[in-house]
C-alpha cells in the first residue's frame, strides 16, 4: 500500500538532509519533488498544487530554515496535512436508527457485494448487530448467488425478494421484513455498472427515495486512481452520499483516490478494505494513513489487531505454562492460528516501523506458516506435548510427514526452543502473555 508514494518522499526530503546551509531554494526543491511523487501517485493536479503551496507557506512560517532539524520539521508539517487533505479524525457510521438501513451505491467491480459481506460481519462482531443483507442487484449473473455464499460464510441472513420483482421493490420489502423479524441493521447491496449510466443512476436514486437510508456508503476502486475521484464526484451529485470506502487498497494501488477524494467531494472516508477475507475491513483513520505513508508505520492499529484475538485468562493459562517451562506444540499452534487470524502478514508486519522499506522486494503471502503447521500436525500428541523427546528418527518421520526437510524440522524445534526460552523470562516479569508480546 502506497510502496511508490512512500519511496518517493522520502527521496524528497533527503533533499533538506546533508545540506550545509538551509535555504528557501532547498525547501523549494522539496516541495517540487513532493509535488511530483503526488501527481505520480495519481493525485489530482489542482490538490497537488494546494497541498504543496499550504506546506510551503506553513513550512517558512514555522521557521523550517532555523530549525535544527528542518527535514524534520518538514515531515512533521506534511505529515499533518496529509490527514487534514484526507479528512482529520475518523467518521463514525451512523447505527442509531432500528433498523439503521445502509445503502450500497459504486461501479460494477469496486467490490460492493464483498463490502457489503464485511460489513455485515464488522456489525456484527463490533456491535452485536443482527444484520439482513439484501440482494437488490438482479442483473449481473450470480450476484445474488455470490451474496447468498457471503451470507452463508458469515451466518447472515440474505433478503432475495421474489422472482422478477425490481429493485426498488426488493429494497422496500426487505426494510418492512427486517422490522417484523428483529434485523436492526439492513445492508443493500445495489447493482454496478461498467460505467455510469441515466438509467443506473435513476435506479438506485430511486431505492434512496423508496428506502430513506440511515447511510450512503459509495465503494470505491483504490487502484482506478483519478478516474475513481471523478466517478465518485458524479455518484456524490446524484445522491449526496454519506461517505466512502476504498476497497482493495492492498492492490498495485498509487494511492491517488484516498489522497484525493476527500477534497473532491468533501465526504468522510469512513472505511478500507484491504483482501478478500471477511474480516479484512478497517475504519479509515486518517492520522493512521499519514503514518504510512511517510513509512512510519501503524502501531495502533497492529495492537487493536491483536488485542481483537487477546483473552486474558487464556493469557494467564500460557503464563503458568511458561513459567513452569511447560508451553508445547500445541500452545504453539494455537498462537499461530490467532496470529493468522489478524490478517494479511505482509500487510501486519507493514505497519511495525521501518519494516515496510525492508520488505519492499519480499513476496510475503498468507501462506508463511504452511510449513510450520505442517510439521506440528505431522507430529504425534506426545511429541506435541513434549518437543524434547523428538530425536532423529522421530525428525525423519516428521519431515517425510509434512513434506519438509529434516533440515526444516531442525530448524523450527531450534527456534521454538529458542523462543520457549524468551517468553519464559518475559513471563516471569508478571505479566499476562502470549506470542504477541502485546503487554
């Protein structure tokens, strides 16, 4: 996520690094090498200019040229205007209402039927909300079929209507049923077009009037870049949306649409999807985006991550373990699994500091403990539980098992070892932990 964008300002203020003598040119340089990462992240040209000349004029104000450190200062001063162009502080969604009605509204492709899905379960999960999705989009083939899947996925009732009824029917008839039968959260999942159309915009202008949504969330394709910004414009004029999400942002994304929407049509960027997994959904938090965008990470984030998998008297179960050197195998794999469940690795170890650059060229996909979990489930439940027993025949098995190397099952009993021996002195301090380390 915005890997070029980062790369290239921080080339930019390398220019006030090193320099002798701070001058009003240097800083002018700057800002032109600032200004150019922008538009080639496919940041609007006019937001660009904007942004670059407010920064110049707070940079000299701020008396860049005699700080001690004027690259900096420099940061610090772009890194603030970053989150006041992408909106200042996050924006809640609005689920006061019984049901609160949230209407789906993007382009054919921007990914509203799996946002929709996402949604639902974030709901859910993060509001003890019992959701209805509604399947209002009857033209695309398999779309109610795709929603009904989602719904089955995440234990979500799915709202059809009846053969050869129209949307706005649909919409209406769901919002009736989910009052006589306890949905306090209905999610409508429109229909896209390839492009924007009279008769599109007609019909979901339509099921807004019919409905009246607590929410309008538009669902926006990060990696259109600009064409994502203008698209949103037109939808915003038609039916004054509520706010907008950014779907695959995990994508070869240049991070255009997140820096430049906001200004365009001054709605709030209320989410990120971010994968295909239903839990791969994120409250936009500008300041958060900012961090990582000038690669300094997002650690908030990684901690509210894990600590959504943290259970404290789990915590202490492992911290008695670890004391009495008793943690095995199976604590091991039961670690890994809540890890996995945080998300997307590559993207979890982008937001720890100084990591992000590291990777640049690393392929890191979901699959970094295949072989990890394959040799513990090619164990047996005595070696699992006591990993000292494990000699070298006992490794010949394992390995030819799990499809590894006797080298690989070496290699993980030495780092497990290893670790065993961390995580019992971190233990001994007091304090609850587990493989995250998170206390």
């Amino acid at each position: 996520m915005f890997e070029n964008l980062t790369e290239k300002l921080e080339k930019s203020f390398k220019i006030l690094k090193g320099q002798g003598r701070i001058t009003e040119i240097n800083v002018a340089e700057t800002l032109k090498e600032v200004r150019r990462a922008l538009l080639d992240a496919d940041v609007n040209f006019k937001i660009a200019r904007q942004f670059t000349d407010t920064v110049k004029q707070k940079a000299l104000g701020q008396e860049v040229l005699k700080a001690v450190n004027p690259s900096q200062m420099m940061i610090k001063i772009v890194h603030d205007e970053l989150i006041e162009l992408m909106g200042s502080g996050k924006s809640d969604i609005n689920l006061k209402a019984n049901p609160s009605v949230l209407l789906i509204a993007g382009l054919q492709g921007s990914g509203k039927t799996t946002f929709s899905g996402k949604l639902a379960k974030w709901v859910k999960t993060k509001h003890s909300k019992n959701p209805l999705l509604v399947a209002c989009d009857i033209y695309r083939p398999a779309a109610i079929e795709q929603l009904k899947v989602i719904g089955s996925q995440i234990d979500t009732t799915v709202f059809t209507g009846e053969p050869g009824q129209d949307p706005v029917t649909i919409a209406r008839n769901a919002v009736k049923d989910a009052r006589k039968s306890g949905h306090d959260v209905v999610i409508i999942d429109t229909a896209g077009r390839l492009a924007i159309d009279e008769e599109m915009m007609k019909e979901i202008s339509a099921i807004k009037n019919a409905i009246q949504p607590n929410e309008i969330l538009f669902v926006v394709d990060s990696m259109t870049g600009q064409d994502a910004v203008n698209t949103a414009k037109e939808f915003n004029d038609r039916l004054d949306y509520t706010g907008v999400v950014l779907t695959k942002l995990d994508g070869d994304t240049r991070g255009g649409a997140a820096l430049s929407i906001k200004a365009v049509v001054n709605k709030p960027i209320k989410f990120v999807s971010i994968g295909e997994k239903m839990d791969a959904i994120d409250i936009f938090y500008p300041s958060r985006m900012a961090d990582r965008i000038l690669g300094m990470g997002d650690i908030v984030t990684l901690v509210e991550k894990a600590q959504e998998q943290y259970n404290i008297e789990e915590a202490r179960k492992l911290q008695k373990k670890l004391i009495k050197d008793q943690f095995d195998f199976n604590d091991f794999f039961a670690q890994i699994q809540q890890i996995k469940k945080m998300g997307n690795m590559k993207d979890l170890l982008s937001m720890i500091p100084g990591v992000s650059k590291a990777m640049k060229n690393l392929d890191i996909d979901d699959d970094a403990f295949k072989n990890i979990e394959a040799i513990i489930q090619s164990m047996t439940p005595e070696e699992r539980s006591n990993p000292y027993i494990i000699n070298g025949s006992r490794r010949k098995r394992i390995a030819a098992g799990s499809g590894t190397s006797v080298p690989d099952v070496n290699k993980l009993l030495r780092q497990f070892d290893e670790m065993r021996k961390m995580m019992k002195t971190v233990a001994k301090g007091g304090k609850p932990t587990n493989i995250f380390n998170r206390r």
